[in-house]
C-alpha cells in the first residue's frame, strides 16, 4: 500500500479475482475505511464488466470472431 491505499496493481486483481485468500483478506478490510480505493474499486469493476461485454458484442450480433 502507498500513501495509506492499495497498489493499483492490487486493486486490478482484487477485481479480477486473482488475489489469494491471504491477499484479499488486507484488501477487504483496508476498503473497510478507505472511500477512495473503494471508489476506484467501482470504476474497475464497471471498466472489467465493459471490457467483457465488448468482447461478448460480436457474438450478439451475429459476426464470427477471427482468433
């Protein structure tokens, strides 16, 4: 943790389920106190959900993904 908040890079696999139990658990209780890192929180959870509809798109629509 920085300046009394949670690394980023912490805060992305805490919203990308990525952390160990042993690592969310200082997460969850810092988010406890901290409205700034659960602010960001929010915004990453909303710009993951917005990342996997766009990738979700094409197939709704009928176009066939090139991998």
């Amino acid at each position: 943790m920085s300046e009394n908040h949670i690394a980023e890079d912490v805060l992305e696999g805490y919203v990308m389920a990525r952390l160990s139990e042993a690592e969310v658990a200082p997460v969850e209780e810092h988010l406890l106190i901290c409205q700034r890192c659960r602010e960001r929180v929010a915004w990453l959870d909303d710009w993951v959900d917005s990342i996997r509809s766009a990738a979700r798109a094409p197939q709704r629509f009928g176009v066939k993904r090139q991998d």
